[in-house]
C-alpha cells in the first residue's frame, strides 16, 4: 500500500509518470533493501558512514553488518534489527527508487517532507506510514471523527490486499452527508447499537474488484456482479465480528443488500474512504447506526 501512496505522490509531483510507476512497483518484487538505506532511515548512520561501508565492502569480502559493527557506527544488536526492517515495504520502495535513478538518497528527507507537509501528517504520522503497518497506515488517513472506524476500515482494506489486489491502497477519508444509493452494495451489523459499510462505485474501482475476486469478466455493475462483491463485504465483515466476539461483543450481520440502506435505519457520521485498486477507485463507506 505505502508504494502507490507514495508513488502516487512523486506522480503528482513530475518526479515520475504512471508508467515509471508501474514499472518501479513491478521492480520493487526484485529488490532487497540494503542496510545501509535502512540505518540512514532509522538515524543510526549517517550518509558519509553507510557510503564509506559500502566502498570498503567493494574491497572486502564481508557483510555491509559486519563492517559496520567493525568501525563502530553499529551494534550487533542494531544490525540483528536492522535484518528484521529488510522486508518493510516503505523501504523496498525506497530502494527501488535509489537503484533505478529516480531519487538519490540524500534526497530522501526532503521529499518525505514536502509528502508530509502535503498530506498534513504530524512527524508521529509520517513514522506510521514508514511502518508499511496497515493498522498504523489507515488512522493517519482518518478525519478525527472517523477514527472510531479504524478497525473495520483496517480489516476490510487487509482483506481487499489478500483476496482481491495487493496493491490496494487508500486516500484521505472524509465525512459526507448521505450513504451512497446508486451502484452499491451494503451491510448492517446490529447489536444495542450498530454500524452500515458498504462498497460503491466511483470510476471502475467496483467493477474490477467484482471481476478479480468472482474470477469472471464482468462489464457491467447488476445483480450478478455485486453478488461478488457483497460476497467480500461480508467475508471481511466476518472477520471484524469474529474479532469482536473475542471481547465479547456479539451481533448479527444481515445478509447484503443491493439498494440503499432501509429508510427507517437512521445513519450517524457517514465516514467515505477512498479506495484504489491500481488505477481504478471505488469507495469504501461506513456509518453508525442509532
């Protein structure tokens, strides 16, 4: 997720065109971040430090670790951690840009702050989206009064990137005024109090989730296509209840419904999450009910 985010940022930006993109996400399966990217990112070397390791280990056949620890600008225990960070996401897209020319390392603070400027993200919030963590990615994209949603939001997004595109990434939600009624599907989760969610369409983001998780080119967004669709929603929302039922909160989930909500469900803080699937978008909604 953390690589369309940013990337659609360098796209936004000039730095690269959609399909420089396509190509770098393609790369990054290929690329291992290397140690030296992931000390400068965790502040434990500098850039001179991590490049006079890298001209030593051109003449020594040792590890980037080992020599680091040898000089002293490393600890055996920071290098087993560093190790740990090689398969994070952010970094792996982080790399892929350094190896392929599109940024050079030392540009790296500059554009992760004019990112963070542009999105409004605190430091904290940028240290979050740097995690590739989907739990600590969706919070930062959340208003304050959507934050309450963040779990449901997370479990269906981890569902989207396992069941349908890897690539599934989010935008800045917002609070609108109505739940969507054309060219949607829905669920109700009901206990004393309860919640709505649903997939809608935006500009070809429902149609291709349809198509990839029912294995069946759909072209047309009817009954049988959003079949496929209520099918995910109520797969991801299982999950969120099960979750629930571990703390004890139980409820009933009703069966998916192709229209707008029921008219005598009274719906509070319709919260609307952006959703992309590549270069296709739908929309991701979720809503109290009282």
């Amino acid at each position: 997720m953390v690589e369309y985010i940013l990337g659609s940022f360098l796209l936004d930006t000039g730095r690269i065109d959609e399909k420089m993109l396509r190509e770098l996400i393609k790369k990054q399966d290929d690329t291992r971040v290397m140690l030296g990217t992931i000390a400068v990112a965790e502040g434990m070397m500098t850039l001179d430090q991590t490049n006079e390791v890298n001209i030593l280990q051109s003449a020594m056949d040792q590890r980037f670790g080992d020599i680091a620890v040898a000089k002293g600008y490393l600890t055996d225990e920071q290098v087993e951690y560093l190790l740990k960070k090689q398969g994070n996401p952010f970094l792996l897209f982080v790399q892929t840009l350094i190896d392929n020319d599109v940024i050079k390392m030392d540009e790296m603070d500059g554009i992760l702050e004019e990112f963070r400027e542009k999105n409004g993200f605190t430091e904290e919030q940028l240290s979050d989206f740097k995690t590739g963590d989907v739990n600590k990615i969706v919070p930062i994209f959340l208003p304050e009064e959507c934050e309450k949603y963040s779990v449901i939001i997370g479990t269906v997004i981890r569902t989207l990137i396992r069941l349908v595109n890897r690539n599934t990434y989010i935008g800045k939600a917002e609070i609108v005024d109505v739940f969507p009624e054309n060219d949607q599907v829905n669920q109700a989760l009901i206990w004393e109090e309860g919640l709505v969610d649903g997939f809608s369409e935006d500009n070809g983001g429902l149609l291709e989730l349809c198509s990839v998780f029912a294995h069946e080119d759909f072209t047309q967004l009817d009954e049988d296509s959003l079949d496929a669709a209520g099918e995910l929603l109520n797969c991801a929302n299982g999950l969120y209840v099960s979750s629930l039922s571990r703390r004890g909160v139980f409820l009933e989930i009703t069966p998916p419904n192709y229209g707008k909500c029921a008219d005598d469900m009274k719906l509070y803080s319709v919260c609307r999450v952006p959703v992309s699937l590549g270069d296709k978008r739908f929309y991701f909604t979720v809503a109290e009910v009282k």
